[in-house]
C-alpha cells in the first residue's frame, strides 16, 4: 500500500530545516491529532516520535492503539507542520508507515512531549510486529568484553529481537509478551526511560541480571549446567560433533557442525530425513561470500532484518566447511546469519559454520517448548539448550530464493509473517477463512481492517501437525479478533483443510488449486482486476473435471477462469506411489510413447531405470488396462520422468527432488530444445470456449531417448528439456495476446525455468508477473483463495 501523507499547514513564506523552519508568518500555537497505520509497533516507532517531536520542541503524546500509533503534537505552527513533513523520512529499519490520517485539534498549551500507555479498545488495525534478527549494535555489545551485556545470549533493542513469535495479545507492549514475567532491573529501567539510549522503550530489553537465562538439558530434561557455563558446555559438544537442540525465536532447532561429515551422517539417520537439504548457518558474510557466490540483491537479503535461508550458487571446493551430504547433488546451499545473539556467541566460539536444521523429526511439526522438544527430539539430539522465555507461536526459518533480480519468498515463516495482503482489505469481508492446501499448509483471513497470510505449518499428512493447524487458526483468531463467517478452501475433497473448512457451521466456497495460485500472485501485485494469462505448472491439484491438473495456462478475470492450454496427461501407475518413485512415472511415460520402446523384452531402458523386468512388466499391464492408474497434466512429474533417465534417481524422499537434481545437472551454454507441438483438443464438448491448446511431450521424450542413445551430455539434455518448457510457454502467449502474464506454482521455484520463461515473455512485450513474498508453491494457495473471496464478494455486492 502507498503511503499516505496528511495535508500540512499553508505557509506565506519560506521553509527552511529545522525546529524554527517557518518565518514567513506569526507563529500561531495550533495542535493535530494523527492516526498511523502500518508495521509501527515493536519495531522502535514511538521512541523515534519521541525524539523527533522534541528535536521540534513540541508538546503532546505518542502512544500504541489496536489501531496503530496515535500522536497529538501541539506547538508552534512551523514546528507542527516541519515535524509533520519529516515523519517518515528515516524511519527505524523495520518500521513502514501504510497510512497517515490527521485531523487538528484545540491547543491547551502542552509543553512536553511523552509516552503514553498504551490503549487496549478498538479492533486490530496496526500490523503485528516481525521476529528480526540480531543488529549490528547488540551483536558488537556482546562481543565486547568491557560491555555489561558481554555474552548475554538475550540481548536485544528497539531494532532487533523476537516479536510475533512472543506477542500474546496486541498493541505491543512488554506487559502483552512472554517477556512481561521478566522484571527490568535499574540498569535496564534506565535505559528503558531514557530517551537518548538505543533501548528506549524496548519491549524486550533485559540482561543478565534480570533477563531469562540459558541452560543445558541432557535427554531426560536434567540440568547440567546454566549461563555462560550452558554456553561453552553446548559449544564442547557441537566441536565433539554431538547433535545439539537449540531453543530459537520460534522453537527448536538442531546443530551439529557443518563439516563434521560423521555427525551430519547421523543427524539424518536419526532424525529420519536421508537427502532433503540442510540449512546452514554461517558467523558473518565474509564466510558466506567464501562458500557461494553472492549477487548484490542475494547479499542483501541475506543481510536484512527478517534474516531467511537464501538459495544460493555454492563456491567449488569448499567441503572442508560444508561436507557434501549436507545437500547432496545439488550446485546450491540455503545460508543464513546467526539469528540471535545465542546462535551469534555458538558461532563466534566455533568459529566455522554449522547445520541449523528444523526442530522435527521428519512429518513432524516444529517442537516449540522444552516438553515437547524432549518428546519429539529425545531421539535425534544428545543435549538441549534452552532458555525461561516462553515461545507463543511456533515459527520455522524463511526460505528465498533471489530469481530474475527479485527475492523470491519459498517458506513464509520468521521474519516475514504475518504478511500483509494490502490489495484484499476491503472493508465489508471480514471474517473470511481461507484453509489452504494440504502440503506446506499456511492459513489466511480477514479481520475488520487486515487481510494477512499466515506462517508455514507443513503438510497435513501427520495428525500432530493437524493439530498445529487447528492451533494455528484459534491463535490468529484470538490474535487479530473476530469470527469466522466464512470458509475458503480447495476444491479437492481430500485435503485436510478441505474437510476442516466444510466441518465448520458456516459457509464455505471451493476454488480451484491453479486459479488459486493465479490469483494468490495477482493479489500479491494488485492486479486482480486486470485480465491475465496464467502459467500455473506445480507438482498435481484437481481440476474442474475431476483429473489431476499440474501444467495449466489459464486466462484469469476476477473470479473467472479459462483453462487455454494444459500438458498432455501422462499415466501415474499406483497414484500417489508413483510420486515416490520417479521411475515409475518415467516408464509410464515410455508406455505411452506406444513404439515397442516398453516392451516386456526390452531391457535396457529397465536397467537404466532401476526396474526389473516383473515390476517393468505390471506397471505395463496396469497402464494398458487403466488399472489403479491416474492420469495428469503436471509438469512436476515431467520433470520427475526425465530426471529419472538422466540423473538418474531411483526413490525420492521429499517434494521437487528429483527436479531440483535436473535444475543442478542442466549446462548453462546451450539453447537448445526438443519439438513439444500443440495439439487442439475438444475441451469436453465445451467448443463455445475454444479448443485447449496440448503440449504433446512424447516427440520431446523420444528425442531426448535418441540422444541418450548417442551418448550425448546429461547435462546439455537437462538444459534442453528446460528450453523446451520455457519454448512451450512462449508459443502459447504468441496464441493468446493478453498484455499480462502471470508465473505461479511449485515449478516456478526453479530459478533457471524462471529466469528463462521471464526473460523469454518479456521479449515478446509482455508484463510479467512472479512471486515475492507470497510463495509460489502450495504456501501461497490461502492468499489466493482470500482472493478468490474478495472478487465474488465485489460480484455479489
């Protein structure tokens, strides 16, 4: 949302900076009342009033609302209208300003400017603050031996520390935390009060002497040590390469050193996840720029305040600090900073990067306190390291990916949620529910004056994590205020959050899951009410006609939605089970090439794939007979089908591996693609709508099998398949002359597909639309099922 600036007093003469800025007319006494709206709360808002009203010697208050930050200035009329015109110019770093309302009242001869308490009446209109990460200020404050905060783990400021993660109910103060049960001593009280020091009003200031405190737990919950001797305790076992459980902002997570080849080893028999990338956490920049490559826009997201796991090209070579089991086959490492000043005082002392990995064992939700994380953990971690502040919501680490120039949101959870859908509040749809999908669940809703996405829960496959999600909803309920009035979900009766959404005693609308995606990305930029021409390719989603749909070209209006172009569909043999085996899927893809190339006898294929001869053989008979076989239009498990003949991999054990060891393998220095025509089909009888346009894959896949017989590069046939993609994309824009193009769904977590579609459609002058904050895959799916709301509700009224 744009900033809005209020209207400031005309002026006869001229301004000049500073608090006697107006000369040009006798300075009248007048007051103002301003209402602002916007992320200013628990981010070092009111304190930055405060200086500024009294840099201008103004009387008058500042103090937190429901409704944001309510200020009434009084003074002379220069000052008032040079204060008003500087407000917002050098916000604090996490501070942003969405709206400034104002209105003038009488003067009564205020003299001094305060802080007020807060007020608790009036519905949720002011963001709910962000977990940030450790600043500059507070991480040189505990390294620095004459500093009395020197290696206290729980320093924080105005501009740095937890916030969403330990509000229990709003505005933000310290009263409305878990940090309320923590007294201030004098020395913190000090600072707390006075208006010159960095702590200034800060929430969640504290020290060693009157803060919470560390301590270390053996497996049964028993104490071994606390303080400063928990620290160096924690840090022995991380060198001895033990498996530590850390207590982070929003829960647990588990360490072990990044290149200790054993310990990462064991971390992944024990916590049951044998090949999905690990995390890993690095002590400044210097020793991430030494691992990977770093763009500018990479090195400033790595850099910022919400502090995310960022994709980024590893450096040759570097497994002396990072052993290859801890993302293997992969060119790329998640790196992230210390996020606290515990994890800054674990690396200072180890002084080498470490695996920070999500607290759970694998299905499993975030461990989030000390019980439950003996429970979930006691079988992965051989000590606990944890701490007396409470933890409200459980928050995993954020994930991006920086893709053509723009940070790429793939997890939204610490630093970035709750996130404002400024283009969905609109007044008249509160009490709006949407439900999500089923894999990497997040929730959305309207409240009286916010639309917001929610944090990353997981998949719903596990009944602990179902729990989560119920907990979730309850929590956002309380925390934003209001009922559910109604419900938004997917149209696939089998989700969880499907059934949960028609459990409920209200009513409830289906969207379809790529329209979804659609508008979740048009919501994102604002642009619902312009037409659009969707790209939605994603792993599967039901369709309107019953099949799973995965590669869709949409034109989206509104509410309405056409279905232009798809994949053809390629035969799953088993379901669901195939997914897990991308063999499966590649010799049903073979089956369908229908040229002898799967027959019974035909061996070589088999080998290639890792199938012997009896299972090759059922599968044939299961896709010729149409038994316990499904069909899809997804460009997901395209993907995981040529990733099995050129990778090659036999059983994948979490969503998109497959694809991510194509994107790895593919060369960068070809263009190159196969043939992949589109065929006009009958749209089931539906010719009034036009024909849907298919991508036939089988003259792709026979050529790719020819040069595989030639012995080409698995590498230049990767980067072949891609060009073929991102062709089949631009052959469909060329037949569909809509001016915005819009990018959604899982596949478009891949940065070389991106790239290269976006740059492709750009130079046909076409507006192309990506994600940012909102995530591409399932994440999103609530945005735009809020969305899909939102222009049914504008039909209806």
């Amino acid at each position: 949302m744009k900033e809005q600036s209020p209207p400031v007093p005309d002026c006869a003469g001229p301004c000049q900076p500073g608090p006697s800025a107006c000369t040009g007319m006798p300075d009248a006494r007048i007051a103002y009342r301003l209402h602002i709206r916007g992320q200013v709360q628990g981010v070092g808002f009111r304190p930055y009033v405060y200086r500024l009203a009294s840099s201008y010697r103004l009387g008058g208050y500042v103090c937190n609302t429901p409704q944001g930050v309510q200020i009434e200035v009084e003074g002379p009329a220069s000052a008032v209208a040079a204060f008003r015109q500087a407000l917002g110019r050098e916000l604090p770093p996490a501070a942003r300003i969405a709206a400034i309302e104002a209105e003038p009242i009488a003067a009564v001869g205020r003299q001094t400017f305060l802080i007020h308490p807060s007020t608790g009446v009036g519905s949720l209109v002011t963001r709910v603050p962000h977990d940030t990460a450790l600043c500059q200020g507070c991480r040189q404050e505990i390294t620095d031996p004459s500093d009395r905060r020197h290696r206290y783990p729980f320093t924080t400021c105005t501009h740095c520390g937890p916030r969403y993660s330990i509000v229990e109910q709003m505005p933000y103060d310290r009263g409305n935390t878990t940090m309320g049960r923590f007294s201030m001593c004098p020395a913190c009280a000090r600072e707390f009060h006075d208006p010159a020091d960095r702590r200034f009003h800060a929430q969640t200031n504290a020290c060693d002497a009157c803060g919470p405190r560390l301590a270390l737990w053996d497996k049964n919950g028993r104490i071994l040590a606390s303080g400063e001797e928990a620290l160096s305790a924690a840090v022995t076992l991380l060198r001895r390469g033990r498996i530590l459980a850390v207590k982070g902002l929003g829960g647990f997570q588990l360490l072990v050193r990044a290149d200790d080849f054993g310990a990462v080893s064991e971390l992944r028999r024990r916590k049951k996840r044998p090949s999905k990338p690990l995390a890993v956490m690095v002590p400044d920049r210097t020793w991430a720029e030494h691992l990977a490559y770093l763009s500018a826009c990479e090195r400033r997201t790595l850099e910022s305040p919400e502090n995310p796991i960022v994709l980024v090209q590893r450096r040759p070579g570097v497994e002396a600090y990072v052993c290859n089991t801890v993302a293997p086959r992969l060119d790329t490492l998640g790196l992230f900073l210390p996020t606290t000043p515990l994890h800054a005082l674990l690396l200072h002392s180890l002084a080498c990067p470490i695996v920070a990995t999500s607290g759970n064992r694998s299905e499993e939700p975030l461990a989030r306190d000390e019980n439950e994380a003996l429970i979930r953990l006691g079988q992965i971690a051989d000590a606990f390291l944890v701490h007396d502040r409470p933890i409200v919501r459980r928050l995993d680490d954020s994930i991006v990916r920086v893709m053509a120039g723009q940070p790429v949101v793939l997890r939204l959870a610490r630093g970035y949620a709750p996130l404002p859908l400024y283009s969905l509040e609109v007044e008249g749809t509160e009490g709006i529910l949407a439900c999500g999908g089923h894999q990497k669940a997040a929730v959305a809703l309207t409240s009286a004056s916010q639309a917001v996405l929610l944090q990353h829960i997981g998949d719903l496959d596990h009944p602990d994590t179902r729990l989560v999600y119920r907990e979730t909803i309850r929590d956002a309920l309380a925390l934003f205020g209001g009922t559910v009035q109604r419900t938004v979900c997917d149209l696939h009766p089998d989700y969880y959050s499907t059934r949960w959404a028609k459990e409920q005693s209200c009513p409830v609308w289906t969207v379809q899951h790529h329209q979804a995606h659609a508008l979740a990305c048009l919501a994102e930029h604002g642009a619902l009410e312009r037409p659009a021409l969707a790209f939605t390719w994603d792993g599967t989603g039901l369709g309107t006609d019953g099949h799973l749909w995965g590669g869709e070209c949409l034109r989206v209006h509104g509410r309405h939605m056409q279905r232009i172009a798809s994949l053809r569909p390629l035969p799953l043999p088993g379901g669901e089970a195939a997914i897990r085996r991308p063999p499966r899927i590649a010799w049903a893809a073979l089956v369908s090439l229908g040229d002898h190339i799967a027959d019974a006898d035909n061996v070589r294929w088999q080998r290639r794939l890792g199938l012997d001869p009896s299972e090759a053989a059922v599968l044939t008979n299961m896709i010729r007979a149409g038994l316990q076989t499904v069909w899809t239009t997804s460009v997901g498990r395209l993907f995981d089908a040529v990733a099995a003949l050129l990778v090659p991999v036999r059983e994948v054990s979490y969503e998109g591996e497959a694809a991510l060891w194509l994107e790895a393998l593919a060369a960068d220095d070809t263009d190159e693609r196969y043939e992949m025509p589109l065929v006009a089909v009958d749209k089931d009888g539906q010719v009034e709508d036009g024909p849907l346009w298919q991508a036939d894959w089988r003259p792709a896949l026979r050529a790719l099998l020819a040069d595989l017989d030639r012995g080409e590069d698995v590498a230049r046939l990767a980067a072949r398949f891609h060009n073929t993609l991102v062709a089949w994309a631009v052959s469909i824009a060329q037949r569909c002359p809509v001016g915005l193009v819009v990018l959604s769904g899982g596949c478009f977590q891949n940065r070389r597909l991106t790239e290269k579609v976006v740059a492709a459609l750009r130079a046909l002058d076409r507006e192309v639309l990506w994600h940012e904050r909102v995530p591409p895959n399932d994440g999103g799916l609530a945005a735009g099922q809020l969305a899909y709301a939102l222009v049914r509700h504008r039909k209806a009224t």
